[in-house]
C-alpha cells in the first residue's frame, strides 16, 4: 500500500492551482505535527497487516514542514507498517532559498526522492505564473536537491501564453541537460476557480491555439524519448526504473491512505475524504481522533470508473485481469464497444485480451477518449 500526507499551506497561491492549498501568516507545528500523526494512526487501524511501498508528502507546499514533523511522519508511518526494503518516500518542494536549505534536513528525515516546483526556466513565464521563486533561486534548488537525494524529479509546465515550438524546444533542452532521471511536464490546463480562469474568461489570458499545442505535446515525447526520458504516463517520463511508484500505485489502482487536510484514501474498495480546510481538519482530528467527512464503500461500477480514468493515462494502459480483481468486473463490461472499435480503427486505442491502451497518436487525447468509450 501507499501513503499519501497533505500539508496544505503555501507562501501565496499560484493562478493556475486548483489544489487544496492556503496561505497562512502563522502556523502551529507542534499542533499540526500532533494531528497527522493522530490522523496516520486512525488509518493504520483500520489498514493492519499491510506493508508500505511509498510515502508521498504533497500540497500545498510540504517544504515548508519542519524536518522535525516530516522525520517524526516517516517513524510513526513505518512503525505502523513495515516497510519494503526499496520503500520510496517523496516530498513535492518549492525552490525558494529558505526552503531549498531545508533539504540536508529532508534527507536526514528520510526523505529519498525530491519533486521540485520549477515550472518554467525564465524569469517572465515564472512571474507571470505566479512563482515565489526566480530561476536563479530554482537552478540553486535544483543543484542542492541532486546532491542530497539520488532521485531528483522536477516539474515544468509548457503550453504556457505566448509559448512556440522554438521557445519549448529551448526550454526543454535545457531541462532535460540537468541529468534527473524523472521529469513531469505538463500543459497549462485553466481550472474553474482560479484567478488564470478569470482571465481567460475576460479574454485577457490567452493560450497556444490547438495546433501549436499539438506540435508542443509532440516535440515534447520526441525530445524526452531522445534523452531516454520516456514517457510512462501522458505528463511523466522517466529514465527505466526512475518511474514514480507512489503514483504508480494510483494508476494502477491500488490501495492508498490519505490523511491531512482534503487528502483523499482508497482501501480495500473503501473511499475516505478529509475535511479541505486547513482549520476544520485541525478541529476534527481534535474532537474525533481523525479528520475524515467521508469513508464509504464504493459500488464496482464506481471503482471501475475509477480505475479506467486511471489506468488510461498510462503507457502500459490497463491490465485485463487486475481490473477485474481490483473492481471484480470485466474490463469490457464498461466499455461501449462499438466506441471502441471506432476509436481503434482510427488508430488512437488498442484493445485485446491482455487489456486497453492508448496509442502514442491516443495519447494526446485521453480525456476525449475516455469520455468517448466509458458506458
């Protein structure tokens, strides 16, 4: 099984972010350190005899938690359940000085794998995305990083206003001539609720038009395939064996637990949902010992769906017999066939008796896919 810890708090809110993160000018860690351990210790209760294949610290900005919470996380968590010997254990970071001087303590912590913010390698595009950082600050970070973790992976978002192929082909380059072995890259999607929507509304954002996103997603998956970056999931690549396997676990559809603040679990065909706010969370966990406002078991049908949203992102796509023993239907049963058959003969779906997967022509396409075929 996985684990999954929300720190919710960020320095400001970026334009483009739809994640559950807030800014606030002062935090308690002693109290936010008491209540994800006691958040951690409800779920282990109910997950006994399981063994951990990863820890992910997400947000929100979980840089921003003391070394001490992040240390002290990582003891009770593998206390409850024994670790495997290659456990991977991650912390998602922003690449501001103070945070970035952080990472000697991370290390020591336990963290072995860094998942660093950069988002994009100049220093207009990082302004006008809201970045609390400028690229000297992030190149900095990036430098610490690799030489304290041994997986390093960053993200960089591209299809970005104003962007061609020229630029990308140049930003991505450099990116790539850093030498980590796992990089996450992805389109700039407009989330309903951010200040980047409003914009965009009003006519005063505007976006690469279809084709020049096209020709990006391309060069993109000809560039990191050169490098031997390859592409695993639609907006992940990775040097073989680098792959992230805590997310794998969610591809794939295996269990996870999630605690902290709008953390989300799935165990054992149950679904749990945390309180989004930091405060109500903080509050819950109080009075109950936990902070959950949903732990529900979820329909076959519902896990199917799941697992077929899923599973399509990745390259592998989805394997036939552990849907059906991860939702206990066929894979076939939600599918609408003659659907498929369209969407194959067009050469962006295979479909056999192994399982479903996008083509690489698919790939660019998941979502108009899956709305396509899903029953």
């Amino acid at each position: 099984m996985a684990l999954y810890v929300h720190w919710p708090f960020c320095v400001t809110k970026c334009p483009y972010c739809d994640f559950n993160s807030h800014v606030r000018a002062t935090i308690d860690d002693n109290a936010w350190r008491n209540a994800l351990l006691t958040d951690l210790a409800h779920e282990a209760a109910r997950l006994p005899g399981r063994r951990l294949a990863s820890i992910f610290f997400g947000g929100g900005t979980p840089s921003l938690m003391p070394p001490a919470t992040v240390a002290a996380i990582i003891e009770a968590a593998i206390t409850h359940w024994p670790p495997e010997s290659d456990i991977e254990i991650t912390l998602e970071a922003n690449p501001s000085s103070v945070e970035s001087a952080r990472f000697a303590g991370f290390a020591a912590a336990g963290i072995n794998r860094l998942s660093l913010g950069l988002q994009a390698l100049n220093d207009a595009d990082l302004k006008a995305l809201g970045r609390p950082h400028d690229l000297a600050q992030g190149l900095a970070a990036l430098d610490i990083a690799q030489a304290h973790f041994a997986r390093v992976s960053f993200d960089l978002i591209y299809d970005r206003p104003g962007m061609t192929t020229a630029s990308w082909q140049a930003e991505l380059a450099r990116a790539v001539g850093f030498g980590t072995s796992h990089l996450s890259l992805y389109q700039l999607t407009i989330e309903p609720g951010t200040r980047f929507h409003a914009l965009h509304a009003k006519g005063q954002l505007s976006l690469p038009d279809p084709e020049t996103s096209a020709d990006l997603f391309d060069m993109t998956r000809q560039m990191t395939a050169a490098a031997r970056l390859f592409a695993y999931e639609v907006s992940n690549h990775a040097k073989p064996g680098a792959e992230s396997r805590h997310n794998l676990a969610y591809w794939t559809y295996g269990d996870y637990a999630g605690i902290g603040p709008g953390a989300h679990g799935r165990r054992m065909g149950t679904a749990t949902e945390r309180h989004k706010k930091p405060e109500a969370w903080l509050a819950a966990v109080t009075a109950t010992g936990h902070g959950m406002t949903v732990e529900a078991p979820l329909a076959p049908a519902d896990r199917a769906t799941e697992f077929l949203v899923m599973g399509l992102r990745l390259a592998q796509g989805i394997d036939a017999q552990r849907f059906l023993s991860r939702t206990g239907l066929e894979l076939s049963s939600i599918l609408r066939p003659d659907r498929v058959a369209r969407i194959v003969a067009q050469g962006l779906l295979e479909h056999d008796a192994q399982g479903l997967r996008l083509t690489p022509a698919g790939q660019p396409f998941v979502d108009a896919v899956l709305k396509e075929i899903a029953r």
